[in-house]
C-alpha cells in the first residue's frame, strides 16, 4: 500500500513505499517482465528460446550491449573474455588470508572489489574502451574467483583457467580438476550450468540490481557496485533462498518426508517460519524460471543418473502448497530457487556455493544496468524519509541525564 505523507520540511508531497513496492526507479530497455502473466523477455527475447538455444556469453552480450552478436563479435567478446581469466597474483595472497570456513559470498564480494585496487584507472576513467575493458576483466575473472573460493574452503590448491575450454566447462575445470587425477568435463553438467546460468541472467530491479545502480548513480565504479550487488543478493530473501531451499528440503526428508506438516508450519505467523523457494514480489503466477527449471530437473538428473530422494520431497511439497488456500490467496507459487539447488547439487556443487552460482549468472545483468544507468546520466539515488523521531529538545549534561 503507498501512504503520502506531507513532508515536514514543507518541500512538497512524498511518497512511503516501504521495500519500493510499487515505486519505478528508472526506465530500462533491458528486460521485460510480466508477473500476471508470467512473462520475461531479455531484450525483447522470450526466456524459454534463449535457455533452450542460446550460450550464456552470447546471453550476456546481449544484455550487455542490447542486441544478439554476430559470429564474428561473438568470437571477439569470447577470445577477449579468454584472455583475461588469470587473476593477479597477489589476490591469491587475498585469499589466502581467508579461513577455510569463510562463506564464498563474502570472499566472492572482497575479490571483486580488490580489482579496484590492481586496475585503479577503473575507478576514475570513463571512457567507452575503459568501460568496455572493465567488463571482460570482470565476466573473466569472476568463475576464476568462484572457484578459487571453493578450493580455498576445502584447503586444496587453485587451479588455473583453461582457456581451450568453453566458459561453463572452464569454470567446472577450476572446480573440480584435482592435482592428483584429471577431471573431464561431462557436456551434460556443462549444457546445465549454461541453462542454469541464462535463466538467472537478469530480473530487473531486484534487490541485488537495485543496489548496483543505486551505488553506481554515486559515480562508484563498475567492480565497487557489483561487489556490493553480490553482497545483496547473499541474503536469504534474496539469492540465499537456493542455499536455504535446499537446506529445508533436507529438514523435511530427515524429519519423515511429511510435507503437509511443513506447509502447516508456514502459515503460522507466530513461528517466524517460511517456505523457502515460495513467492515473490513481482510474479503472481508461476515464475517462467521455475517452470523451465522443473522440466530441467528431471531430465538432468536421468541424463546423469542421480537419484535425489529430496526431488520427490520437492515436488510432494509444491503440491501441498499449490493446493493450500493460504498459498492460493497470496499466489505463492514456486520461484527460481525451489528446484534450481536440486540440480546444482546433482552437479556436484556444495550447498553453500549455490548463491556464488546465482552471482555468475546475474553478472551480466548487474552490468547491463549499471552501463545503462551511466548512459542515462540518472541523478543519484537519494529517497526521501518521514522523520518519526523527538522533537526538538535541549543537550543535557552526562552528569545530570
Ligand atoms: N512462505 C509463507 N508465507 C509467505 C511466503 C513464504 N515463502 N512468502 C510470502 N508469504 C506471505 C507473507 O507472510 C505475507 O502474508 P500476509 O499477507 O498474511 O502478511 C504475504 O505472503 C505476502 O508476502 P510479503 O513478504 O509481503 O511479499 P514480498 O513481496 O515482500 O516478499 C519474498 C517476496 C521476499 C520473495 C517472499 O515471498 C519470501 O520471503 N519468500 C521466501 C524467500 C525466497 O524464496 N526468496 C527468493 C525470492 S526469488 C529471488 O530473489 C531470486
């Protein structure tokens, strides 16, 4: 609901929107979203043709520069990521300081904003050639620390890029390649960490997206907004939800697999207790994401012949809700990170790097919008407040309060 207030200040009317609900900060031409119908389009292109045909460096361009590459700008922008996957040295010496039992978010948002400090002419050139450099360094080094983060926390030694390998498969590469036996990229985890990554690709003015453009209106640089992005998306209302889905899912199946129980549990207000992976604040209809996802589920993990007792809890658990007058009447419906850990976990990657996979695929997207931001001269980002607080009153000495 909007309340309008008077400000006190007699500057005029202004509105209290808490958590922006109803309030458009910007126009964009980037994505397109219809939560009604559950409609999202990158750039004018449906979803659904752009997970089942496209590759997420092609994805990303498009976001990034507004139209679907050529071969040849393709074959450019994909060499040119290439030769900048190696990180400096001495961010290893930054990770190296970390505990094992660092969150990879955490390390994830520092390395990122450690860039600032090896490539300083980032921060203050703003030039096209600049600007455009700032971005491959930035989609090339982002899995490179990703990775890096993962072995940090199981004690393992970093493994560098191989650029001879497609993007997805590289970064896999860096995951899972031990010193002691190779590893083989299998196409099939491969194709689904590309599906995975293109359907969290962009979501317009998210909380995480908001943030990048409210801290780039300042003038910050590409890295120090999307250092911060990453940090906004950590939370578990926001892209933390994939780590905790899955973290419940399990609940459920050691507690006996009773769902209903579960969704009992949810209704309660008093329990402070949520589905995780159920509602958002846009889509009231099912999630287009979630759909696709759910269809991926199966197939992926048949392909890989996995057998993830907690899939079946996942989907006995959509039923019960799907059927709950509770979640009928406030259209909760599943959203991108109900079934996306399920398929990350048949991948092999750990609970608590699911949150650095939903970073790599908003990646592009968080730069999309803070180039667009820039290109629209937008003012900075300032919202106004009601002031709620004491009146005036006289400072009363430490001796007599
Ligand atoms: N379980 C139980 N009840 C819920 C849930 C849920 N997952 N989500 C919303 N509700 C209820 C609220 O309690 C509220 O009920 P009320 O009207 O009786 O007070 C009503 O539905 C509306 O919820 P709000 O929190 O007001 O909706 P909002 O748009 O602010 O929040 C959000 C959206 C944060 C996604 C919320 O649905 C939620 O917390 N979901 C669980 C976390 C999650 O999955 N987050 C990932 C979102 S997708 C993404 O970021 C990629």
């Amino acid at each position: 609901a909007i309340d309008i207030a008077p400000l006190r200040d007699k500057s005029g009317y202004i509105t209290l929107d808490y958590g922006f609900k109803n309030t458009g900060s910007t126009k964009s031409a980037i994505t397109f979203l219809d939560g009604e119908e559950g409609i999202l389009r990158y750039r004018g292109y449906p979803i659904e043709q752009l997970a089942e045909k496209s590759s997420f460096l092609e994805v990303a361009y498009l976001l990034i520069y507004g139209e679907l590459p050529s071969q040849a700008e393709l074959d450019q922008f994909t060499n040119t990521i290439k030769s900048h996957t190696l990180v400096h040295e001495d961010i290893r010496k930054i990770l190296d300081g970390f505990p094992a039992n660092a969150h990879p978010m955490g390390v994830l948002s520092s390395l990122v904003c450690s860039l600032t400090a090896f490539y300083p002419e980032s921060i203050t050139d703003r030039s096209k050639e600049q600007v455009d450099l700032n971005i491959v360094r930035l989609l090339a080094k982002m899995p490179t620390f990703a990775a890096w983060a993962f072995k940090n926390s199981m004690g393992h030694p970093v493994n560098y890029p191989k650029n001879k390998l497609d993007y997805c498969s590289n970064f896999l590469h860096m995951m899972f390649s031990l010193p002691v036996e190779g590893y083989e990229v299998d196409p099939v985890v491969s194709d689904a960490l590309n599906k995975l990554l293109i359907l969290h690709a962009d979501h317009e003015q998210n909380c995480s997206t908001s943030t990048v453009r409210v801290v780039g209106s300042s003038k910050a640089s590409l890295y120090s907004s999307v250092s911060a992005g990453i940090n906004a998306l950590w939370g578990p209302l926001h892209g933390g939800a994939n780590q905790e889905v899955i973290e419940q899912l399990d609940a459920i199946k050691a507690d006996g697999g009773n769902t209903q129980k579960w969704v009992e549990k949810a209704k309660d207000k008093n329990s402070g207790f949520r589905l995780m992976g159920f509602g958002h604040r846009v889509y009231k209809n099912f999630d287009p994401r979630a759909k696709i996802i759910k269809g991926a589920c199966d197939q992926i993990l048949n392909k890989l012949g996995v057998n993830d007792p907690v899939l079946n809890i996942a989907k006995e658990l959509e039923e019960a809700a799907l059927n709950d007058p509770y979640f009928i009447e406030r259209k909760l419906y599943p959203n991108v990170d109900f079934y996306s850990g399920i398929i990350y976990r048949a991948l092999g990657i750990p609970t608590d790097m699911f949150t650095v996979m939903f970073a790599l695929g908003r990646l592009p997207g968080w730069i999309a919008q803070w180039k667009e931001m820039n290109e629209q001269k937008e003012p900075i980002s300032r919202p106004r407040q009601i002031y709620v607080g004491a009146t005036l009153r006289d400072y009363v000495d430490v001796t007599k309060r």
